[in-house]
C-alpha cells in the first residue's frame, strides 16, 4: 500500500501578509480540497528548522535580522517580501517542514508534501526575496547530504525561476538542479547556458520556456531533459519544488498549464523515482496564486504519486526548438545527450 504524507503546521497561517498574493488562504484552499475529494493521506506534523540546519545555507547575520524584524512587529525584507510578527516562526518552521518530508521518505512514507508557507527558492544565502524568506528546499537538500547521501535531485516547476536554490549549488555536483521557467519572467536568472561552475558544470539543468507554455511543453521537457540526466546521474533522493503558478489560471504566471499537466508532470517525476530510489519522492510548496487552480493542481499531483497520471500528448514546435538548444549546451556534461 502506498503511503503519502502531508506535512503541515498552523504556524504556517502566522505569516500574515496583509493583501498580498502570498496569503494564508493558499494552504486553507488545500487543505479543503485534499478533504473534500477525500485523498488517502496522513498528516505529519514538522518541527522548527534548528539553528545550524538553517547556518547551513543562510548567514547568520542574515537569520538574525529576520528574527529582530519579526520581534518587532514585522516590516519589509524587500520590496514584494513582508514579514510580520508570526513570520520567523513560521519560516522555521516551513524548512523543518521541507526536512520533515524529506525525513518522511526515509522513513517509511512513499511521498509526502509538505504544504509550508513562506515559500523558498528565490531566497539567497543572504538575502530574501520574492516572497521567500529563508529556503526551505535547499535546507532539506542539505540535510538529506548530511544524512550520508551523496546525490540529491531537485525539480521545480514553478513558473519563476529559482534564483536562490540554483546559486546556493552552483558549485556543488551533490545537488543536480532541474528548473522550468517562464523566460523572460521574474527574476530575470535561469538562461540555458547556466550549467554550474568549478567541477559542477552540468548540474544545474536550466530549461527557460516561452511565456505561454501549456502541458505538451512542459512534459516534452521533462521526457526529453529531465528523464535522461536524472537517469544518468541516478539521484538518491528527490525533491520536487513544487510551484503551481504556471497553471492557466495564474494571476502572475504567464503560461497554460492545466491540473492534468500537473498530474503528468508529478507522474514524470515519480517514473525517475521508481527508477532511482524506490519511488520516494518529497515535494515542498513554492508558489501559486489561484486558490482553487492550485488546489485542483495539487490534488492532481498527489493523485499521480499514487499511480493515477493523467496523459499528455502532443508536440509544441517552440519547445522542441529550445529542447534541441539545450541539449546542445548539455552534451558537453551528458553522455545520454552524445
Ligand atoms: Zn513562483
């Protein structure tokens, strides 16, 4: 029988943002639905990240000035990242909420989704932005590295790229980065050419995608990138930074991803797991913005870990255009590409 955690913690709730799109009512919109369309799971409840997991990736004088900003009723990180009083906690505790999922796999879950807020991978060693105040997936790779595995994979699907996790790895080949992205979108980083530097060229698998991309693109980037370098670099363990703003309905992404794409995409990712590591797969919350879209996306994807994939089929002539492109700039790191 196949078991899904779900990592949660009201704490998450205390990160108030006032207005903002990243708001508390994005996990109660899930939570609702995984109820409501009654999906097998049990909860899991994390516990706050310890000072050195999170020292790990983050400056100290970093962590410190979240804290004090927080303590004092709360402020701006930067100019779309707000932090109230709840916000550190709540920070805290969303990477030992990414950690708990990832612990969770090792420990006798299939998979588990930690539904965590603030979310985490434009954060920067020492600097938050774009929502994001410390990086909860990153944290949990670094973790997982230090519970004696050697290759971790990450795959993150949100529509923006992520600035934070991709510099945090530059330079190591432990962690191979895959990210599809909307570009030209925020934050502006995440060309093809950037593969990592000093002995890590490679993995980091950058697939910038035209604004518009809908389902057919996004799984012919996962069959024809993703799959063959994962199969070639044989993860131990994988994470999935799981954004669900390139769905159609998103008010900041710009592409036209549907549920099913998202459940094709999850199913994509749980194929490299069966292969790689007995299934076990950890997916950690990012964006999305339509409560009920990502809702519906979500359900979709925890549906296809536990064996129900939605197809998708068909040919976008764009992508398959940026797929060669890219290939071409991997080949020099891949066999599978020679
Ligand atoms: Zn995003």
């Amino acid at each position: 029988m196949t078991r899904t955690g779900i990592v949660y913690h009201p704490i998450y709730l205390q990160h108030e943002t006032d207005g903002h799109p990243e708001k508390k009512e994005r996990l109660v919109a899930i939570l609702d639905m995984i109820k409501s369309e009654a999906l097998k799971v049990e909860y899991i409840t994390p516990e706050p990240v310890t000072r050195d997991q999170i020292a790990a990736i983050h400056g100290e004088r970093y962590i410190d000035q979240v804290r004090a900003i927080s303590e004092h009723g709360g402020g701006y990180l930067d100019i779309d990242t707000i932090l109230s009083r709840g916000s550190y906690d709540a920070s805290l505790m969303a990477a030992g909420g990414a950690i708990a999922a990832v612990d969770a796999t090792m420990n006798g879950f299939d998979h588990a989704f930690a539904l965590v807020r603030p979310p985490g991978h434009h954060a920067m060693p020492n600097r938050g932005m774009g929502f994001c105040i410390f990086n909860n997936v990153a944290i949990a790779a670094k973790h997982a590295l230090g519970r004696g595995l050697e290759r971790v994979l990450i795959v993150d699907w949100d529509v923006h790229h992520g600035n934070g996790t991709n510099a945090i790895f530059y330079s190591e080949r432990s962690v191979l980065y895959f990210s599809v992205h909307q570009y030209p979108h925020y934050p502006g980083t995440g060309k093809a050419t950037d593969v990592g530097e000093d002995g890590a060229e490679g993995t980091k698998v950058n697939v910038p995608l035209p604004t518009g991309t809908g389902d057919e693109g996004y799984l012919m980037a996962f069959r024809e990138i993703l799959r063959p370098i994962a199969l070639e670099y044989k993860p131990q363990a994988i994470i999935i930074s799981a954004g669900q703003d390139p769905h159609k309905d998103d008010p900041l992404g710009g592409m036209r991803v549907t549920a099913a794409g998202f459940g094709a995409m999850a199913g994509a990712v749980k194929e490299v797991a069966d292969i790689c590591c007995q299934g076990k797969l950890a997916a950690v919350l990012e964006g999305g913005y339509n409560l009920q879209a990502q809702a519906e996306a979500i359900v979709s994807e925890i549906r296809a870990f536990q064996g129900t994939v939605p197809e998708v089929r068909g040919i976008d002539l764009k992508v398959a255009q940026r797929i060669e492109e890219i290939k071409k700039i991997q080949r020099a790191y891949w066999k599978c590409f020679q």
